[in-house]
C-alpha cells in the first residue's frame, strides 16, 4: 500500500520540478563524479543529481530536496526558504525541501550540495 503522506509523482508539479532539476543540473555537468539525473539511475522513483555515487539532490514531489551539513538545514528552515524532509514524518537532519522553484535558487543550492556530499 502506497504511503499517504508520501508525495505524488503523478501530478505536473512533479514533472516541472523534475525537468526543472534536469535542466538545472546540466551546468554541474563538468564537475567531477558528478552524474546528472538523465544519466544515473532513479531513487524513490524520480530523478536524482550524484556525485561519487552518492545522492545530492532529487525530487520526490514538487520541491527540489537537496542533502546539506545540518546547521544549514536548520538555518534553511527557520528561514522559510526551506522546509524538513520528509514531509510528516521525522526530519531528516541533512535533508531539506527548497521552497522556491527559482532555477537560480535551485542552482545555488545544487551547488553547495554536490560541495558538501563530495566532502
């Protein structure tokens, strides 16, 4: 049985923020290890943006999730320009929905994510 309070990926709001990280995405495509959504495999069923075969960003609804060092995550959320991850239940401390669907946003955020994840 499917999980309620997980979020849809049947709707055009998903579609657009999977595009979206696609075409976001590409500007990293030079970076090493990375591997762009349209080239690596999928999690949670959509899209992810790795680098070193690790996952730092996809979208499982319709807001970009991105993984960061915890103290951003919490300055994220307190901001409102981010919110926890997952949705309804506990939040995982590296992990945050980016509100926005700014293409500039989201590249700023990509940015530090694949910094951070490639450590």
């Amino acid at each position: 049985m499917a999980d309620p309070g997980a979020p849809s990926r049947d709707t055009p709001a998903h579609a657009a923020a999977e595009a979206r990280l696609h075409a976001v995405a590409g500007a990293f495509a030079d970076r090493p290890g990375v591997v762009l959504p349209a080239s690596g495999g999928r999690h949670f069923g959509t899209a992810t943006l790795r680098v070193h075969g690790r996952i730092a960003a996809f979208t499982p609804g319709d807001h970009l999730v991105v993984k960061l060092p915890a103290a951003r995550v919490a300055a994220l959320v307190a901001s409102g320009e981010g919110l926890p991850f997952p949705d309804g239940r506990p939040p995982m401390r590296e992990w945050v929905a980016v509100v926005s669907d700014d293409p500039g946003v989201w590249s700023d955020v990509l940015d530090e994510a694949l910094m951070y994840v490639a450590g």
